[in-house]
C-alpha cells in the first residue's frame, strides 16, 4: 500500500508542475508566443502537451522507482534531491519564458534544465538504472527544446 500512495504521490507531483507551468503558458500561446518568429523545426502546438504529459509521466515513474529504492543512502538522496532540483527548474523555466515573456531569460533556465537533468540521470544510473533511463527521453526533448529556444532568440533579437 504504501508504494502505491508514493506512486500516486510522485504522479501528482509532476502534474502538479505541469498545471503550475501551464498558467504561464496557456494564456500566451496565441497572443505573445504566436507573435515570435520561430524556426523552422517549431512543431505544431499540439504537439507540446502530447510530449509533455508522456514526459512527465516518464518523470513520475522514475521519482518513484528512486523512492522506493534500496538501500537508501546517499546516492538515493542525491538523485531525488537533483531530480527535485530539476524539476523547480522544469517549472520555473515555463513563468520566465512565457509568464515573464523573456526568451533569453528562458535560454538561461533550460541550458540549467540540460545541465540539471543530466545530473540527475548520473546520480539515478547509481541508483536504479531503468529509473535513470526513464529520464532519458526528456533529456532528448529539452535537447531539442534548448536549440529551438536559442533559436528563437536569435530570430527576436
């Protein structure tokens, strides 16, 4: 029972994120963020939340299986405490770049985010190394998303 209410609790941890990310950036979608110049490699903005609830559950699981793992020591500690880390970041990354509308100040966070998450699939694969490659696709996405946000900074200066 009680892995089953960390389980519960780690998925509405990282939807909570997510909700808190999206006040930020749902009312700016169509206004702010359709008035940018974007590359060409901008997918459509459906494809966003799509990504984003796979990866957050992704994210969910993995915070779990390093909850649940033993022994708890260090490394476990570290791991969850860097994957928290990088979830503030994950976060605070949606209210700078479209809450406060900044796009340099969104490329300063992610290029944090990058470092961050990969920190945290390190300190993971010493923990558990199917909890650390359940990070691996949101490391590719923020990737991706950190050259479309430079991107944007460039085509806005």
């Amino acid at each position: 029972m009680r892995s089953i209410l960390r389980l519960i609790a780690c998925f509405a941890l990282c939807f909570a994120v997510a909700w808190l990310g999206s006040l930020a950036t749902m009312p700016k979608i169509a206004t702010w963020y359709a008035s940018l110049n974007k590359p060409s490699f901008t997918p459509p903005n459906y494809v966003f939340p799509i990504a984003w609830n796979i990866l957050y559950a992704l994210m969910a699981f993995s915070l779990w299986r390093l909850w649940q793992a033993i022994p708890r020591d260090e490394f476990r500690k570290r791991a969850i405490a860097l994957f928290l880390m990088q979830l503030a970041v994950n976060l605070a990354w949606s209210w700078i770049f479209f809450g406060a509308e900044s796009t340099r100040g969104g490329l300063t966070a992610i290029l944090a985010l990058d470092v961050l998450v990969a920190m945290t699939i390190l300190a993971a694969w010493k923990v558990d190394r199917f909890a650390a490659s359940l990070l691996l696709p949101y490391l590719v996405w923020i990737g991706y998303a950190t050259a479309l946000n430079a991107e944007i900074v460039r085509l806005n200066s």
